[in-house]
C-alpha cells in the first residue's frame, strides 16, 4: 500500500513460539487479537489503518521462506498509559504476572515514565506516561539497571 508521497506504514509482525502464551500477554496491553481456526496467525488493530500480527515459527516460513523463528529483535511497541502512576502499576502487574522486566520504571529525559517489559518471546512492550514538560531534562542520565 502506497500513496503519493511512498510507502505507507501498514502493520507490525511478531513471529512466536508459543501463540497462546503471546496473546496472552498482548490482551493484558489491552489488544483484541482474532486468532485464525488453526491457531498458527492472529491479527489486531492498533489504530485505524495500523495493524499488529502475530504468527507461529512453523508458520511465518509460508510468508517468509528465510524466518529465523520466534526471535526477538529491537523492536519496541510503545503503549501510552493514562499517568506516571499507571505506568508503575503495569510494570509491577506485568512482572509480578511472570513476564521479564526488560528496564524497571523510571523518569525519562524527555518527560515521561517509562518501562520495558518483554513478552514470552523477548518482544518489547515499552510503556510511557504523557511527557510533562516540566519534567524534561538534559544532558540525558543512564536508565536504572533492572
């Protein structure tokens, strides 16, 4: 899909090695993942005209004939969550839930609160709060280890 000016960002794929675990974690980000009957593709809208697909590793070489598999990479899918607050509160539910956390809660240079935490796979979630200007800050400071 292409429009005047090129390409059209369209949609994120995540190959995984176990779809149920996945999904699982994706609902808690509040997604609505449909799974297909046999349960190796499912697919959810993040927002009018952006897609996010899941696909199993026995699955992903129909569409991609040189898949590595469920491997994680850099990517990270950014949620905003309503408060500084709230984005402590899904780090903790998260974690406490099983999942790594991937970089604890903290005050961002740029103004928000910001996590990481990676689903059964290694994909990241990062959540973030609203930036407040206020808040901002340079030069940036080393994030906390986890």
């Amino acid at each position: 899909m292409s429009g005047p000016a090129g390409p059209a960002f369209k949609q994120l794929n995540l190959v995984v090695s176990d779809m149920d675990a996945a999904l699982a974690f994706w609902r808690r980000l509040g997604l609505t993942p449909r799974l297909t009957p046999d349960g190796q593709h499912a697919d959810a809208e993040l927002s009018p005209g952006l897609d996010i697909e899941w696909d199993t590793a026995e699955f992903a070489p129909q569409w991609d004939t040189s898949s590595r598999g469920a491997v994680a990479g850099s990517l990270i899918i950014g949620f905003q969550l309503a408060s500084r607050e709230a984005v402590d509160a899904l780090y903790e539910e998260l974690t406490a839930a099983g999942y790594h956390g991937h970089q604890r809660p903290y005050d961002g240079f740029w103004g928000a609160r910001y996590a990481i935490v990676d689903d059964p796979d290694g994909n990241a979630a990062g959540l973030m709060s609203p930036v407040e200007a206020d808040r901002k800050f340079w030069p940036p400071t080393q994030a906390p280890a986890t």
